[in-house]
C-alpha cells in the first residue's frame, strides 16, 4: 500500500546560497544534498521492501528522475550523503546528459535507495511520484508559488514556497516517519549552511 505526505517548504535561503555561489551550484544539487542528509537523520526511510522483509540501508544512493525523448530513466548518484555537494553537483550535471544520450550502464541505473524526482523546472506545483520498487519512498518536488501566509502580528504577507511529496509504501514508512523525514528535510533546506559542509 502506498501512501503520500506532504509539506511546504521556503526556497529562500537555498536561493541565497545558489544565487551567491561561486561554484554554479543549482537547485537541484542542493536537494540532493539535503535529501541525502535526511535519509542519515531518518534512515528508516532509506530502505528496500518486499514481500519478504524490509531492508534498512546505510549507504545512501539516490536515483535521480531524469526526462528522456522517449520517457524517464533514473541515473544513481552513489554514496550521496558522503560527497560534498559540490561533487554532487559535478555528477548531477554529467548523467542527465549520459542519460539523454543514451550512455548509461546498468551499474548506474542499479541499486537507488531512494529517487528524488524534481518537476518543479516544468511549472508543476506539486505530484505524487510513483515508488520504484524495491524502493520504500521516493521525494517528489514540485516548482515555487507564492502563497498568501499568516504574520506573527495576525495580517497577512506574501511568501513563495516548494511542495515536497513523499510517496512511500506503508508496509516500510508510515504517515509518522514521512512525516519525520519530511522535517528533517524542510530544516536542511531552510538552515541550508550544513549543506555546504
């Protein structure tokens, strides 16, 4: 049974540490880092299922959704929450291109812990990413909105917000544990200094 949680996340302060970076960092990298970093906080997330058992991993490698002309193929980065995310950055830019043309070996589209699909670059503003199997979760993030929130002083403001959806088989990860992750997740992101690191 699969099931999905959601949650809201500010891109400023991601923003400022991708617009001020002087190594090209994007957006993207920065997910995954911060992804990587909070399946080592939540590792029950990071994790295999099937109808034998569950399979908790402490090696993070995560699939990385990648559009192709005639579908989607999903190229691993290994050992993410090892690598600092300037490496990260370097081998998410090279397997979109590897995957696009077609140059990828079984070694790099074998073995994902985890997916992060990304869509947000296309204007969707949020989904439900299907679970590869025998994945227990994959993160689906959708594009910026500006939304109408509550002040400290009871008015109302403007800010701009990221949907992050967790899809999870529930037999591995239930609602409380997506939910964990997704905190986890949503801290990394918007105190993003330990990205860097």
């Amino acid at each position: 049974m699969r099931k999905a949680r959601s949650c809201s996340i500010s891109p400023r302060p991601i923003w400022s540490i991708a617009e001020g970076d002087r190594q090209n960092l994007s957006l993207n990298d920065l997910f995954l880092r911060a992804t990587a970093l909070a399946l080592v906080r939540v590792p029950q997330v990071n994790a295999h299922v099937s109808d034998t058992g569950i399979t908790r991993f402490d090696q993070v490698d995560i699939a990385m959704a990648v559009a192709v002309e005639d579908g989607l193929l999903a190229p691993l980065l290994r050992n993410v929450a090892q690598k600092r995310v300037t490496v990260i950055a370097a081998e998410a830019r090279e397997l979109p291109e590897a995957a696009r043309a077609r140059d990828l070996t079984a070694g790099m589209l074998d073995g994902a812990t985890f997916t992060l699909s990304n869509l947000g670059m296309y204007g969707v503003r949020s989904f439900d990413a299907i679970v590869t199997a025998p994945q227990a979760a994959t993160l689906a993030l959708g594009g910026t909105q500006r939304v109408a929130v509550e002040t400290a002083e009871g008015g109302v403001a403007f800010a701009t917000d990221i949907r992050a959806t967790l899809s999870a088989d529930h037999r591995a990860i239930d609602g409380a544990l997506a939910a964990q992750f997704l905190a986890a997740l949503r801290d990394l992101l918007e105190t993003p200094l330990s990205l860097m690191h």
